[in-house]
C-alpha cells in the first residue's frame, strides 16, 4: 500500500502540480505586492483616493461595499495581464521556436470542389452535396 502511494506522490504530474501550486501562490503574493505598494499609489495620484474600497452606497439600511468588489477585479486583471505577459507570451515564443523545423502534418481533410465543405481525404463523395470526387 505504501509502494502505491509512493509511485503516486513520484509521478511527473502530481510533483509537477505541487510545484505550480507553490509557484502560483509566490507569483500571487508578488503581484498582490505590486498592485498594493504601485498600482494602488499611482491611483491615489491621479484620483485622489488610495483605492476604492471607500466606495459604497446603502440601501434599506443594507451597505453595499463595492469600491471592495473594483479592488477585487483590478487585481484580477492585472494578475491575468501579468501571467499573460510574463507567463504565457514567452512559453508560447519558446514553443513555437522549437517547432520552427518540424513539417506540418499531414491534411485530414479535402475541400469539396462543389460546395467547398471539408470531407474526409477517403472520401469518394461529399456528404454534404452528393457530389463525387475524381479518382485519385
């Protein structure tokens, strides 16, 4: 029972998953810091207020807190822009330069002289307009 556990606990995903568990928690605090420490004082510069968690409004007795709820979604773009960015956009960069020399694969699919669908390179007929394919 232990062999098991230890196998799973070894697998390339499960370690890979604690690692971006970790990583996306480290990256979070840093972006956190860079939204409370500059964003947020850039804010107050030009607006003239720190954040806008001050903004509110009550209804029936009912406070509404929704400068919290603008913090919120501020921060969330600015993780999303700072992942993209610093993330995505070089893995992507990095990817498609080791693909540089690879051949494209092989076509699934033929366009339909008639109709112009795409069928199967096996096919002998469209079957969206019946028509029949020249012998290959």
């Amino acid at each position: 029972m232990l062999q098991g556990f230890k196998q799973f606990m070894l697998r390339g995903n499960v370690l890979d998953l604690a690692v971006a568990v970790v990583m996306g928690a480290a990256f979070g605090a840093v972006v956190t810091a860079l939204v409370k420490d500059v964003i947020t004082p850039l804010i107050a510069a030009i607006v003239g207020k720190p954040d806008f968690s001050a903004i509110q409004f009550t209804i029936n007795g009912s406070k509404f807190l929704i400068g919290d709820f603008i913090n919120a979604v501020v921060s969330f773009i600015l993780i999303g822009v700072a992942i993209y960015f610093f993330v995505v956009m070089p893995v992507n960069k990095l990817l498609a330069r080791m693909r540089r020399g690879e051949a494209a694969p092989d076509p699934t699919t033929k366009k339909c002289p008639e109709c112009l669908s795409d069928v199967p390179i096996a096919a002998r007929r469209c079957a969206f307009c019946t028509s029949e394919f020249a012998a290959h």
